[in-house]
C-alpha cells in the first residue's frame, strides 16, 4: 500500500486479486456515538500512567480475534466486478449526494466528490475496500461534518482545497501505518493502547479514521495549506492523533478531544 498522490489524471492501477469482503455497515444516520455500534469486552494489558509505562506483547482472546478481523479487512482489494464493492460505491454516492442520480460506476460526477477520474476504483490502491468502508462510515455515521467537509470542494475555495475522496483514502493509509497494524506483535504504545480501544469497540477503527479526517480538515483550513502541502498536513495530523491516543484519560475513541469535533 501507499499514498495515493494529487495528480491531475487517473493512474491505471492493477487490482490483485480480492478476498472476500466484510459485513457491510448498516444504514443508521446519527449524530454523536453510533447507536448500532457493538460494545466489547473491558481488558486492560498495559499501564499509562507514571514511570509504569509498559507494552504487553500478549494480547487478550478478544483483541486477536477483533485485531484478525480487521486485518482481514485490510487485505481485501477493491474489485469492481464484485457486485457488493460496486453496492458499497453506490451507497456512497447515496450518502454524499442524496437526490442526486448516479449515472454509472464510472462517470465524469465521481470527480465532484474529489476522485481522480471518471472511475474511482482506480483510487484504491493507497488502502483497497477498508478505505471506501470508511468513507461510507463517516458519510452514515456522521453525516453533518461529512457533508460540511465534502461540500467544501466547490465555489472559491476551491483552488486551495484538496480531493476529498483522495484525501480519504489516504487518511486511512496513514491510520494504518501509524497503528503498525501489519505487525504481529505491538511494536509501539500507540498500537497497544488502540488494541485496548478495540476490545472496547470494534468499530474503533472507523471511529478513529472520521476523528483523523475533521483533524486533518481543521488543520487544512487554519494553515490555508495549498494543493501541494496534503502530505505537511497528514503528517500533522498523525502527531496530533498520536498525542490524544496517549493521554491518560483517553480510554476509548470517544475520550479523545477531537472527537467533539464530530456531529
């Protein structure tokens, strides 16, 4: 996986062949804490606080089988021939322009959400279908700041904003990568204090990714950054999602104070 970059025109990519997909998210809109989102089980394996601060390379039954399942999620590639990837990509077309007709998978409207070209699957590489399950997340679960960042890419802003879309695929690369996900074992405090989200909450990961997105758009708008600058202010972003993940009272996704940013 990698970043996708800002180019003006599509690059072909070649999609490998794909694993079976997850369960798709449900249809809820709601403001706040998602209300069909499981809870788990409590299972504290680290210490913060002090000079106790400390990783527990053993994880608890329920944090492999949450961290299997989304890397399960991870390694599946987008494939446009599979008719639930093509249904994710309606529902998220549904979701950002209610009312508005889709013409077709691929289709010159794709670009007003900030996709490179005509057929979005194209964008996917950077972090394959967990990065349009996260774009829907966000688009279902919080719809308002959804709407208020998306809505953004047109009128005279315009010539300082970034593609939305792209932007999304690569904030979930960047959660990725941050939380060392391809590891076995915790190799960082970060990772191991989400590990501890994620026995909380499976879906912490998503929540995590619509948290890093308003950052990211907030810290865009107060720099004014230009086209040129999206990496500055991923990386950026990816200190500040770093910092609230390690206060110590920050337990769960919602703990953190970016989090109130969400509506």
């Amino acid at each position: 996986m990698g970043f996708i970059r800002f180019n003006p025109t599509p690059v072909p990519i070649w999609i490998s062949s794909p694993s079976s997909s997850p369960s798709h998210i449900a249809d809820n809109v709601t403001c706040g804490s998602p209300a069909w989102i499981g809870k788990g089980l409590t299972c504290v394996c680290f210490k913060r606080k002090g000079n106790c601060q400390r990783i527990c390379i053993s994880l608890t039954p329920l944090q492999e089988e949450r961290l299997r399942r989304l890397k399960r999620r991870m390694k599946v590639y987008f494939d446009g021939s599979k008719l639930d990837h093509q249904e994710a990509l309606r529902a998220l077309w549904s979701a950002s322009f209610p009312g508005q007709e889709l013409q077709g998978l691929i289709s010159d409207q794709w670009k007003e959400m900030g996709w490179q070209g005509r057929d979005p699957s194209t964008d996917f590489r950077g972090a394959g279908f967990i990065s349009l399950e996260n774009l829907l997340f966000f688009a279902k679960t919080f719809s308002i700041s959804f709407q208020t960042i998306l809505k953004k890419q047109g009128g005279k802003e315009a010539v300082w904003e970034y593609p939305f879309a792209v932007a999304g695929v690569n904030i979930t690369f960047m959660i990725i990568q941050m939380l060392d996900l391809d590891a076995t074992k915790p190799r960082s405090f970060v990772r191991a204090v989400f590990l501890q989200m994620l026995s909380e909450n499976e879906w912490a990961f998503d929540l995590l990714y619509c948290v890093a997105f308003v950052v990211m758009d907030k810290q865009w708008q107060e720099r004014k950054a230009t086209y040129m600058e999206f990496n500055d202010v991923l990386k950026s972003t990816r200190v500040q999602i770093e910092k609230e993940l390690l206060m110590d009272d920050v337990l769960r996704i919602e703990d953190m104070p970016s989090y109130s940013l969400l509506c």
